[in-house]
C-alpha cells in the first residue's frame, strides 16, 4: 500500500490572502501627504476663519466706548485688556482676509 504525498497548490476559499476591498480604492500614504493637497486643505479651513477674524477686528472697537465712558473700574479692567488681545490676535488672523 503507497500513500501518495498532499499538495497544495490551489488557495482555499476561506484563505485571508485577498482583501475585501481592492487596495487601490484606498489613497497612499504619499497621496494624503501630498503638500498640494494639505495645502488646499487648509486655504478650505483658512477662508472663514479670515473671514470671521477680519469682521471681529472691525466690531470690536465698539466694544470699547461703553468700557471707555464708564471708567475701567476692578473687573472692566480686565474686560478691556482681553477685548484688547483679542482685537489684536482677529487683526493678526484676518489680515490676509479679501486678498
């Protein structure tokens, strides 16, 4: 009696060498780090946060005449120096805005 040896040539159906999903369809590594594409990105990101920050920097003086006209007493102190930076930083931030 011979017993004949097993071969495996063929890949069984249940086999984990294929993929669900065609690797293709999922972009690179190279392809998200694209710096065109960051770049697009982030003038997407960029436009409102100028937009927001250029208008903020033009009403925040009018934040400043009733602190003003009352007199900066204790707390009105503080509000005043934040409206400050705060005025400071939107002119920083939207100062590319319209360009």
């Amino acid at each position: 009696m011979t017993v004949e040896p097993l071969v495996y040539d063929e890949v069984s159906p249940m086999s984990n060498s294929s993929p669900t999903a065609p690797m293709d369809r999922f972009p690179r590594l190279t392809e998200l780090a694209n710096a065109e594409s960051v770049r697009r990105r982030l003038a997407v990101v960029a436009a409102p946060l100028r937009f927001i920050a250029f208008w903020a920097a033009v009403a925040l003086p009018f934040l400043y005449v009733p602190l003003l006209a009352g007199g900066l007493e204790g707390q009105q102190a503080f509000v005043f120096v934040s409206l400050l930076a705060a005025n400071a930083a939107a002119l920083v931030v939207g100062h590319e805005y319209g360009r």
